[in-house]
C-alpha cells in the first residue's frame, strides 16, 4: 500500500439527497439511481438539475445497485433476515417479478458489472463472486 499523500479534492457542488441514508448507489442511461436504506425507495435523479423523476417503492432494502446496460440490478435485503436477492428494475418503473435471484448463501453488499456478468462482494465472507444471469457462480 502506498504511503502516498492523496490529492486534495476541490469540491464543485454539494446536493442534498433525495431521502434519508442514501446507500446503493448507480449511474444508469445519463441518470443517477440511488436507494434509500431507511425508507426502502429508490430514486431516478436527472444530474444536472438534481430533479427526482422516478421513485418507487423497493420490495426491499436496497444495499447497492449497478446499471446491467438494459437495466438495473439491485441487491436487496428482503424478510425479517434480510435475506439478498438481486432484482432486476427497468426503466418503466418496475421491479421484476421473475427476475428475483437469490445471492448465494442469502448473503451479499456492493455490485459490480463487465457487460456479461454481476459480481457480488460478500463482505463477511471474504470474497468476490462472479454471477450469471441465474446467480450461479462462475
């Protein structure tokens, strides 16, 4: 690791969020996604106008997100044990009801995307997993 100074950031603007504890957080066809983790909600918000144009309800918390090209993938925690599921949200709007896998081991946080594949970091357990489209490990 590098003991390197950083480079100080110069701030350009500050914006408020649309909800309380913003968590998942995604750029999606020039917009920008986030999810509330208190309200279970996520925002569509046009960047440059900070204007919300899309909100929904989420069937879940939703802990991260990350735009798949077509659409976005969600991780959400669902039930009393917060169990993960990857759900699929189009841009009209809606959450797939057929598109609900479930993270390995009902466990996961942040997303990440390579134009095939979801990976899924698994925090308590060490590790990163490489998903297919039906959640299996690659």
């Amino acid at each position: 690791m590098s003991t390197e100074a950083l480079p100080s950031v110069n701030e350009r603007r500050r914006v408020a969020s649309p909800d309380v504890t913003p968590q998942a957080l995604a750029r999606h066809k020039d917009a920008l996604w986030m999810g509330s983790r208190d309200s279970r909600r996520i925002y569509g918000i046009e960047p440059d106008g900070w204007k919300v144009f899309q909100e929904a309800e989420a069937p879940g918390i939703p802990w991260a997100a990350v735009s798949t090209g077509d659409a976005l993938c969600f991780n959400l925690g669902e039930g009393a044990a917060d169990d993960r599921y990857l759900r699929r949200y189009s841009s009209d709007g809606r959450f797939s009801e057929t598109d609900r896998v479930p993270c390995p081991e009902f466990t996961g946080s942040y997303l990440s995307y390579d134009g095939t594949r979801v990976y899924l970091s698994q925090w308590y357990k060490h590790r990163i997993l490489k998903l297919d489209e039906a959640g299996n490990i690659g």
